[in-house]
C-alpha cells in the first residue's frame, strides 16, 4: 500500500529519480557552473547589485544535488545521498574557495547593504528556504511546473550566501562569514526537511516494503536521523532569530520614543552589535541641533533598561532643519505603513520655536552671507526671550533686530517676546589678507598701481611705527580712479583725531605718489580702571560666566 496525497503516476514517479541523479552526479560541467555563479554572486555582493546577484541564482547548478539529497533519504538510496551530498560538500567548498580568492585581490572592498544582509539569518529566509524547498521538489514531481524552476532557484539563494562567507574569510572578517555560512545552512536544511515531506507526499516512500520494524529503522534511520538535526537546528535557529528580533525591535523603539521628546529630532537608521556580552547601537539621527552627550547618556541608560544588558550609544547627529511655506504643523518623521511621514502634534514651547525659526529662516533671503546657526527659547529676568544665534560676516544692525522681533511677535502671537541675537561674524580673507565685507577692492590694475598696492602694508606699517599708544593691525586698499583709498585698522588708547588723518593723507600722498584717501578703523581694545589697563575681553569675562551660569539653573528649575 502506498500513501500519496500529491498526485504522481508511477511513471512520473521513476522519471523524477531518474532526472535527480543525473542532476547530482558531480562533475565538469557542474564544478564550472558552480564556479562561475559563485563568482557572479561575489562580484554583485561587492557591487551592491541584486540584478547581478539574481543572475548568479540562475547559473548555480547546487540545487539539484541539495533535493537529491533529500530523495536519497526518502527512498533509502544510499548511493544516491552519498552522491548528492558529495556534490553539496564539494560545491560549498568550491564557492567559499572561488569567492575568497576573488576577495584577495587588490580591490578597495567595503561592506556593502547586500553583503551585510547576508551575513545575519532572518526569519523570513528561512521560511522563504522552507517554501523554496517545498517548491523545488514539487516542480520536479510534477512536469506542468517544472518550467518554475528559475523562479524556486532565485528564491533559495543558496550561492549568495556562499560567496559572501569566501568574501569575509579573505577579509579577516570571521564573524561575518559564519553568520553567512549559518544562512546557508540553514537554507540547506530547510529544503532537505521540506523536500523529503514533500517526496514522501506524492508516494516516493517505499512504504509497502517496510513492514517490519528493523526493515523500516534501516532503510529510514538516516532519514529521521537528518530530520531531527533539521528541526533541532531550525527550533535553535528560530529561537535565536525571534530574539534577536525582540531585541531589534526594543532598540528601535527606545531610540524613536527618547528622539520623539526632541523638537525635529528623528531616527534616520541604525546598526548594532554585541560583542563581549555588551550591545552596541550607532545611531544615525537628524535634528536641530547638536545631541549633547547627556541625551545620549539618558537614551543609553533606556535602551540598556530595555534589552537588560549592558549598552553603549553613539549618535551620529546630523543638523537638519524643517522648512516650509506656513511652518510645519508637526514633527517630521519617517514614514508610516500608510504613506504619512508628519508625527505628533507639537507643544507649545515646540511650536513657538518653531515658528520663530521660520520668521527667522525667512528673512535669509534679504541678508546675503548670513547663516542661521540655532534658535532658542530662553526664559530670563527680561522675560521669555527668543535666542538666534546667526554666522555671517557682519552683525545684524538694530532696526534689522527690532523688525524680526515685531515679525515674531506677530508670527508666534505672543507679543511680550524679547529676541536677542547673538552674531557669530566670520571673516573673508584673500591672498593678501583679511576684507572687509561690502568693501570693493580693485580689479584689473595697471602694473604701476598693483606695484603701489603691495607696498601699502610696508608703508603704512613704518608710518605708524613712530606712535608708542597706537598700532596698526592690519590695512585695506583700493584705486578709485587714480585715488589711492586706503583703511586702516588701529588699536591702541589714544585715538586719532581728524587733525591727524589729514596730515597722514598729506605724508602718504608724497610716498606713494598718488592722492591719497586715509579712514581709519580705531579701536580702543582697552579697559582703564584705577588699578590700570585691561583688555575689554579679560573685563567682561567674570560677568559672563556668572550670566551664562544663571541662565543654566533657570533652565533646570523649568
């Protein structure tokens, strides 16, 4: 009696093993095949391309030898899974080989998205691996399918995974080629367990033949023996991958529900590993501003809650800013399973920056050079206050100050709103040294005058070398004409009076032999006290650590 729920002729049946031991039967034409996909599949993985890698899916000849395997179990043919088996060990060894001398060359080899993908199982390989198997065996089974073939070789993936171990092994990267080698395998077993519950349902099994109990344990003590290492390995291995995807999914989420109290804080992607019995996460995040090391420490010490194990964070903080015609009305995040990437509702104080920041971004376009660098929201002895800090070369003046706080009171609707602006001036320079902004320098000189403007510094420097409370820093010139312009920048505590700039062009028309227009640039730098002088720098100094240290217990107190 023979028991068959998938609908086979006798006829078929004989074809099939026929067609497999043909198949399993190692030899030129299977190692070259072999070879030559295992090469293709290394070349996509270090290429990043699934078109390529797909390619080599088809060329690979392993998967008829892994299902003969499976048919040698179930039909007690020993010389056929001896056979088949041979050709699988033979052939794995082959690929890893062929794949590691690939990686030996003098190539620049970095990780790539399709090398890392293979190098840890996931849940959804292996049960691809298990219908995979089920599919491959039935297309044999049956003649009206077997044109599937093609398809059931590009969902096992069997050489990828091979390849990518060769490729890690060359590269020293052992970890990688075990997580590889372990996807393999257990794609392996997952169509040999498969395989033969499908070959034994269309009535491959010699059931009528084993009668006696001894009969049976011999022609089949191979067979159970391989069907409890699959499912002992497979329970392992599901264990293994529902864990780590427990783990995965808790990081995950700490990392979304700490960034989501950030106002335009979100998770761009993330990587993590354990090693040593401690996990570490680098996070890739877009926000605002800079995460300062204590976010990081509280968003450590939560994901170490979570996973209940030692934990080290690194955020990779990338400074990005939300723009949009009217504000955003809300955070910006990835998006959902339905196509929507705007989050939660903001607060009030996320809202008012937000639209301070707006008013700010908007007035861009009317300062050229300028850069907005931060804006906060800061509460202070004056009252709530609107900190911009911007970066340009040259500060804001007061009536540009005054009109961007009327437009943010307007914009926020809070009109008790103080705004500061803290200017962050970045100087231009050329190869003769610092500009000044909004200066015209002359272009396209005769060579007489290019001649008179690289002296300008010599001279100038020896004209003022005779004051004892005045030095020059530094010198600005330009030809308007046949006028020589020059400005001058002075330190010192005795200022120049416009007595002595005329006299000065005076003296400077003689040296350079051009008329000469002299403005001068005079700082005092200086602080004079009873105790004598000091920079204005070291005077101001002790007043703004005890301000910024207010600043900073009002903050906590808030």
């Amino acid at each position: 009696m023979r028991i068959n729920w998938i609908e086979t002729s006798q006829a078929r049946r004989e074809q099939v093993i026929i067609d497999i031991k043909d198949g399993s039967e190692p030899g030129v034409r299977f190692y070259l095949l072999l070879s030559t996909a295992s090469l293709i599949a290394a070349f996509g993985l270090i290429a990043n391309s699934t078109a390529v890698i797909i390619g080599a899916m088809l060329v690979s000849p392993l998967m008829t030898p892994m299902i003969g395997t499976s048919l040698g179990l179930v039909i007690g043919d020993g010389r056929l899974f001896a056979t088949s088996l041979r050709s699988v060990v033979i052939g794995v060894v082959l690929a890893i080989v062929s794949s590691a001398l690939l990686g030996f060359l003098p190539l620049a080899l970095e990780a790539t998205p399709e090398m890392l993908l293979r190098t840890h199982p996931t849940l959804l390989d292996l049960m691809v691996a298990v219908l995979a198997g089920f599919a491959g065996s039935y297309a044999m089974i049956d003649e009206k399918v077997s044109p599937a073939l093609p398809g059931v070789a590009i969902a096992t993936a069997i050489v990828p995974p091979l390849s990518n171990t060769g490729i890690c092994l060359s590269l020293g990267h052992y970890g990688g080629a075990f997580g590889s080698f372990t996807l393999f395998f257990a794609n392996f077993l997952s169509i040999l367990l498969v395989a033969a519950v499908t070959f034994i349902a269309a009535g491959m099994s010699p059931f009528s033949r084993l009668k006696k109990s001894k009969h049976f344990v011999r022609s089949f003590a191979i067979a159970a023996t391989g069907f409890v290492v699959v499912a002992v390995f497979l329970t392992y291995s599901l264990v293994s991958i529902v864990k780590e995807r427990y783990r995965d999914d808790n990081i995950e989420s700490v990392l979304n529900k700490s960034l989501s109290g950030m106002h335009g804080a979100s998770l761009d992607s993330y990587v993590y590993d354990v090693e040593d019995g401690k996990l570490y996460v680098l996070a890739s995040v877009r926000s605002h501003s800079l995460i300062t090391p204590g976010e990081v420490k509280e968003i450590e010490e939560a994901v170490n809650e979570r996973v209940d194990m030692p934990a080290h964070l690194i955020v990779r903080s990338t400074i990005s800013k939300d723009v949009s015609s009217s504000g955003t009305p809300s955070d910006v995040r990835r998006q959902n399973l339905d196509g929507f990437f705007l989050g939660r509702e903001l607060t009030q104080d996320e809202k008012l920056l937000r639209d301070a920041e707006q008013v700010v971004l908007g007035k861009i376009p009317y300062w050229p050079g300028m850069k907005l660098v931060d804006v906060e929201i800061l509460n202070l002895d004056r009252g709530r206050t609107v900190l911009v800090t911007m970066e340009g070369p040259r500060r804001l003046i007061y009536t540009e100050i005054d009109e961007l706080e009327k437009n943010i009171r307007e914009a926020t609707g809070h009109p008790e709103l103080e705004l500061v602006v803290r200017s962050v001036v970045t100087k231009i320079a050329d190869r003769e040294g610092e500009m000044v902004y909004g200066w015209n320098y002359s272009w396209n000189l005769s060579e007489e005058k290019e001649r008179v403007i690289d002296t300008v510094w010599d001279v100038m420097y020896e004209t003022f070398g005779r004051y004892d409370r005045r030095f020059l820093v530094n010198t600005h010139s330009r030809f308007q004409g046949d006028r020589l312009h020059i400005l001058a920048e002075v330190v010192g505590i005795e200022p120049f009076s416009p007595e002595d700039v005329s006299s000065l062009e005076k003296e400077l028309t003689q040296k350079f032999g051009y008329p000469v227009k002299l403005d001068i640039r005079y700082k005092t730098d200086a602080i004079i006290t009873d105790k004598g002088y000091q920079s204005f720098e070291f005077y101001i100094e002790s007043d703004i650590m005890e301000f910024e240290r207010d600043i900073r217990e009002k903050e906590k107190k808030n």
